[in-house]
C-alpha cells in the first residue's frame, strides 16, 4: 500500500502524508524475533514488496513528499523482513506515486535510475531479487522505450503500474501501444492502486489509502475488462494488489453489466468472468478472514500470489494472517511459491 499521487492535483501535502500515518505505524516498529512457524519452507515468493531508490528518494524530498517508510527504508531491513517470514525472493517495485509527480523528462530519468537500481540489488543478491519496472507514463513513446530496456537488456520480471494516472485508467486508449507490446511479449503486468484525481480528500479524517486505493483497483479492472483491453491482450499476466480491491464485492454487477447493455458484449466476448478469472490477485492487505472468502469465490487458489506490502506492512504479518485463515502447508505452499514460479519460471532456478 501507498500514498496517493502528488501531482498538483489538489492534494494537500498534509492530506498525501496523512495517508501512511493510520496505516503504515506497523512497519515501522523495531523487529520482532523471527518465528520458525511462520518461516515455514523459507523458499516463499513476494510479489508485493517496495524499495525506493536513492534518485527518487531526493526527488521526494526535494517535492517535500517523501514518507517516513521510504526515509527509513534501507535493503539489510528488507533481507532481515524477507528472512522472518520465509522468503527466499522478493519482486521489487516502486509505489505510489513512482514518478508521477515529476515533469515528462525528469521523470523519464528517475524511471531510468530506479530500474537500474533494482537490477544492481538483483544482481548483488543473486536469487533474492526480482523486479516489476517502472514506467514513464505521461508519454506513451517514452513508456515503450523504457519497457523495451526494462525486459530486454535488464531483464525485469515484468512492469509495474499504478492504477490510474490523473483520471486515465490502464483501460484507456492512450495506454493501447504499451498494452499491444505486452501482449506480444505475453508479459507481466503488475499493478499498484493510487488515488485519482477525482477522488482526493472525499472523506474527512480518513486517508485515500482506507476507501480509494482499494476503489481505484477495481475502476483499472472495470476499466480494462468493460474497455475491450483485456480480450484483446490474452496474454498479458495481469497482477492486481490488495485481492483487487473491492472487486469481489462487486462481481454480480459486473456480470449484469452486457445484459443492461448489450453495446458492452463486444468488448467481453468471452464474458466478465472469463477475463476475471484469469487474472492474478495478491494478498497485502487481504490476508484475513473477511477478504480471503470473498475472492475464493471469485478465482482458484491458483490465482493468488503472496504479496506483503514491505514496509508497509511486514511480511510476517501477511504470512500470519493466511495460516490464521486456515490455509494448510500445500495451499501456502502453492500461494506463497508455486504460482508465482508459474509466472516467473526462471525463479525456480535462484
């Protein structure tokens, strides 16, 4: 989880640094001896962990947005948080707000830097790293170059979006060419929410990261789907964060959705559920009773991956929450290793 984007967009800084106050305090807290019931096979997955390169890090600080988990981060804090719960590979992203805040060119650089950065981690730590890039977004040439050296020469797992940027979802037309190219490469797309511009500051005392993270990821998925994106691009392996959001609580809608109108069906050939049963759903901020039933109605155990959230909050809290739910040592095994390695099969060798 993170914060809303800092764009000029009507966010007070107040408001955007709110936002890890409430929920955030977790992960700040000094680490707790590592428990060998949670480490489990100590071979697990995470496909949800943050790091925050030294470039960006000035940035924020230079825009006065920077947080009190990207301050503090450091990489021995995530191999020690890694190692408490068992985990033997992270897949690094940059979060909210990546490098939204910045203007096109500044931004195409501190892009650039942060996926060299978390290629130089991987490289460093052979086997305990992958990455998810970032890109560029407010020019769609630039997102294409940078997605091109991102897989091909730093050999990423995949990309790593925000949900929306400004009030464009992943669904819309100007995000066609990226969508096209991982489709041809049959790539990973990772998602991240954010707040949009729309929905800042809409409830007093409560920040974007408790109502509209969650809100936003399920507007790119309607987006996506009710768009024609997701038929057209089969093979893009999409990965939403937070169980997708407030997705499952909304399914019978969404079915109902081509029967209302019948414009709709074109763009799901293959119905709703098809599109949303084949997407990936990991388990930050969902490891608990009341989210995990809701989408195991909606996708297999096959579907979710492990996703912690670092620093945000810890993995071992994650990994507590799917043993607390009742997971037995094969479906962990298969949420918290097997089906990321069928994403990432090159992982299997680390």
């Amino acid at each position: 989880m993170m914060l809303k984007p800092f764009c000029g967009c009507g966010v007070s800084r107040r408001s955007f640094l709110g936002g890890v106050a409430g929920l955030g305090a977790s992960a700040l807290l000094p680490a707790q001896a590592a428990d060998p019931t949670v480490q489990g096979n100590k071979n697990r997955i995470d496909t949800h962990h943050h790091f925050f390169s030294p470039g960006l890090n000035a940035a924020m600080t230079e825009k006065k947005v920077i947080q009190a988990p990207a301050i503090n981060w450091s990489l021995q804090k995530t191999l020690d948080d890694m190692d408490a719960a068992g985990t033997a590979t992270s897949i690094l992203s940059a979060t909210t707000p990546q490098v939204s805040f910045l203007d096109e060119e500044f931004g195409k650089k501190m892009a650039r830097e942060n996926n060299e950065y978390a290629a130089k981690i991987r490289g460093d730590h052979k086997g305990r790293f992958g990455s998810f890039a970032m890109l560029p977004m407010k020019n769609m040439d630039d997102a294409l170059r940078e997605m091109e050296y991102a897989l091909d020469v730093l050999k990423a797992e995949g990309i790593g979006l925000l949900t929306s940027y400004g009030d464009k979802w992943l669904g819309h037309p100007m995000y066609a060419p990226l969508m096209q190219e991982l489709n041809r490469r049959g790539a990973i797309l990772y998602t991240h929410p954010t707040s949009a511009n729309c929905c800042n500051n809409l409830i007093p005392n409560t920040p974007p990261t408790v109502v509209e993270y969650g809100t936003d990821t399920t507007r790119t998925i309607v987006d996506i789907v009710f768009s024609g994106t997701a038929a057209k691009n089969p093979n893009i392996k999409f990965i939403f964060s937070h169980a997708g959001g407030t997705l499952p609580f909304l399914t019978e809608r969404l079915e109902k959705m081509p029967v209302i109108d019948p414009k709709l069906k074109e763009k799901v050939p293959n119905g709703v559920l098809h599109e949303l049963k084949r997407f990936y759903y990991d388990t930050a901020w969902a490891a608990n009773q009341y989210t995990i039933p809701s989408l195991l109605q909606l996708v297999s155990k096959d579907q979710i991956l492990f996703g912690s959230d670092y620093p945000y909050r810890t993995s071992e809290d994650n990994i507590k929450g799917l043993i607390k739910y009742g997971f037995n040592d094969t479906d962990m095994n298969q949420i918290t290793r097997g089906n990321a390695l069928k994403l990432m099969p090159k992982l299997a060798k680390a």
